[in-house]
C-alpha cells in the first residue's frame, strides 16, 4: 500500500506540479499552543516538504532533494529540537523506502536528517521522548507480489545528539501503543491490558516481573517501582509504574503479592539530639513540617536560643521526630565564678540580670552578687551566678612614710626654688 501511494503522489506531482498532495501529505500537527504544518512542496523541479511553525516564534522552512520523496507519519517536540519522522523513497535505492527521521532546531533550521535500513520496506509510526533518549518505534513490512505483509517491530534509541544507542526486534504485531513518563507501552490485542513495557535503555518489562522491593523496606525521598498495569498504592488504584516521593507508611498490592514500605524525606541542617551554639537552617525535602506546634517552612533560618522539636507528618499516619537546642552563645562569664574587674558579656536570646532586662553586649562593674537568666523557645533557660569583688585598698604605714616624704621633697624644691631666686 505504502509503494502505491508514493507512485500515486508522485503521478499527481507529475501531472499537476505545485502544490502537491494527496494521501497523508498535508497534515496538521497540535501542540499546547501552536501547530506545526507539514505540507509537500516543489520548486525548480526538486520535490521536498515544508514545515510551517505557528504561534510565538514562527518559522517555515523547506526541505528538499531531487533524489528523494517523503511521507511523514508525525512530530514530537523535545526540549530544543523538533523531530519529524517517517519514511523517504531514494531513486536507485535498493528498497523503495526507508525509515527517516528529520531534526529542526526551535528556528526551523535542519540539525539532522537520518535515513536507516533493516532489508526491507520500514518507516517509522511512532517517536517517544522517554527521560532524554529518543526512542523510535519502526514497523518493517515486505512485498510478495501479492500485498504488503507485516514482518516485524524495531525499537531504536538515540541520545538527544541523535548518536544511536541501540535496537531491539519485537516480532509480534502491536495494535496499540501508547508512552507515559518512564515507558513505551505495547498492547498486542485491541484491549486495556498492556503486554509489555520498554524502558528508555531498550530493556522489556513485562506483567509477570516480581517487584523490586523488600518487604518493610525504607527509602529516602523517594522510590520509583516498576509494574504494568495496575496495582494498589494503600487502596487507591494506580497504573503502569509510579515515583513515591512523599513521606508516609506505604502498601503496595500487586499480582496478589503484599509490599510494605516507609518514605523518609532528606534532612539537613539539624541532626537528631545535637546541641548548637548559632542558628540553623533545617532544610526538609517533603511532609507537613512543624516546629513547636507552630507551621514550619523548609529553609527558614532558626536563630532564637530554645528547645525545639521538628514534627514530619506524612501519609498513613507516619511521624518523624526530630530534637535539638540552640544556646544562647553566651562568652564573657562563667557559672559560679567570682571577677576582681568589670565584665563584658555577649549572648543571643532574651536576658534577665538580676530581673531587670539587659541586652547584649552588657557591661558589668559594679561590686556584687549576679545573676544572669537567659530565656528561649520552649522553656529554655540558662542560668548563671557570678559576682564582682573589687579590692579596696587600705594605706599602710610604709604607704604613708613614702607619701609624706614625696611631700617633703617636693616643699624642699619648692623652697628652694624661692630661695634663689630672691638672691
């Protein structure tokens, strides 16, 4: 059928010139929100196709080739290209067409154009974007004299440089088809069960694949599980492979099979029990977060001096639980230490000498007994007894001879002085 079509459009092409179509060759492709127009086009003689992009950042672009003629089954778009696939018919090739795939950049120039061959008659009807590897769905066919007959399905992988990876045979005849996020999925009877999966290396999952999970087993973040078809996510139906990324206790039904497991979010900036001197910055990846009965949001800096405790709640009543203690950082005194001079304290947090508000940085010299109460979060206290005992000095007898002869010499000089000078 496909080789009737071409002669067909290509007598047309012959009999008409420009424009061309008929069968397939102009079709319109939607996307959210543009389209991309692919329509056949001819100029001095040569045949080729145009591509026409709507929307913001339009383009139109023409390929050709005077040796080459194409069908286009579809497009995908990819995060900067646009690939264009199908089948092209090459004058003198030995098979009258081939599997082809053209690259546009977001300008609509071509990047690539890569035609391959499996011995026969291929084009491709389906290209897949799965985690970055483009994957190509061609369906290869032969001409016995009598009809177009189906041989086989080849599967073939690219990078997003378009370097090829690799390529598997899947022999059976796929009525339906569709992808989701993490797969290819195959369904070789006109039904809602689908009969195998393939993965972006190529590799095959199948509906009798035992699930890779230990029974109680925890994960941190988050865990994605691999099945076909659907299961049971704590009695809530779910389809063809899922990404658990929130906290909770989880059970998993599938195929009569019972999977017990936790979800534990990442946790940084506090550790469990620890005590710290400066502020903290808890950084907590998922779960409703709360600090001291009180809404907490991941990233938000704690300075006050306190005892707190982190509260994790996620899905089927799991509880995560973490303690710790900011100090106040105090530097400049000592519990129950006695100071000869003044003192200078600095500290964090809400103070009390001896009930009577203070600040920091506090300046303490007069003589006496302190006590310096620092106050936090959740009750939190520090407290610390110090006291400043200034010396007083009492003159001794030797203090008071050498002060008097200092005054002695100092009336002698004096008088000296005056002596002389009436001379």
């Amino acid at each position: 059928m496909k080789k009737i079509v071409f002669l067909l459009c290509l007598i047309i092409f012959t009999l008409k010139g420009t424009p061309l179509s008929c069968y397939s060759r102009y079709e319109t492709y939607s996307f959210d929100n543009y389209d991309i127009i692919i329509e056949d086009y001819t100029i001095n003689g040569n045949r080729g196709i145009s591509v026409e992009k709507t929307g913001t950042n339009p383009f139109y672009t023409i390929i050709e080739d005077e040796n080459e003629d194409y069908l286009i089954n579809g497009v995908i778009k990819t995060e900067y290209h646009y690939i264009i696939y199908g089948s092209n018919h090459i004058k003198n090739n030995d098979t009258y067409y081939d599997a082809l795939f053209i690259v546009l950049d977001q300008l609509g120039n071509v990047v690539d154009q890569i035609t391959y061959d499996f011995g026969d008659l291929e084009e491709i009807v389906g290209a897949y974007n799965i985690d970055n590897v483009l994957i190509l769905h061609t369906i290869k066919t032969t001409d016995d004299g009598k009809g177009y007959e189906f041989v086989t399905n080849y599967f073939t992988s690219y990078d997003l440089s378009y370097n090829l990876i690799n390529t598997i045979e899947i022999p059976t005849n796929i009525k339906k088809i569709t992808s989701n996020d993490n797969y290819v999925l195959l369904n070789y009877e006109y039904d809602n069960y689908y009969d195998c999966a393939i993965r972006d290396n190529l590799t095959l999952l199948l509906p009798t694949d035992i699930i890779d999970i230990y029974n109680n087993e925890e994960f941190v973040n988050e865990v994605s599980i691999e099945f076909l078809n659907s299961a049971l996510l704590n009695n809530e139906i779910v389809k063809n492979g899922i990404i658990v990324d929130y906290p909770g206790n989880y059970k998993l039904t599938y195929n009569n099979a019972e999977y017990n497991f936790i979800i534990n979010p990442t946790v940084s900036g506090i550790e469990d029990n620890k005590v710290y001197n400066n502020a903290v910055t808890p950084i907590i990846s998922a779960g409703n977060i709360m600090i001291n009965n009180d809404l907490f949001i991941s990233g938000t800096e704690i300075s006050t001096p306190g005892n707190y405790e982190v509260v994790i709640n996620g899905i089927n009543n799991y509880i995560k639980r973490y303690n710790f203690t900011i100090t106040s950082n105090i530097n400049g005194i000592i519990n129950n230490h006695i100071y000869e001079d003044e003192v200078s304290i600095t500290f964090n947090g809400e103070a009390y000498l001896n009930n009577q508000f203070v600040e920091s940085p506090l300046e303490v010299s007069e003589k006496g007994e302190y006590v310096l109460k620092i106050k936090g979060e959740n009750n939190y206290l520090e407290t610390y007894y110090f006291e400043i005992n200034k010396e007083e000095k009492t003159m001794t007898f030797v203090d008071f001879i050498q002060k008097f002869d200092i005054f002695i010499l100092v009336v002698v000089l004096i008088s000296g002085g005056i002596i002389l000078k009436k001379k």
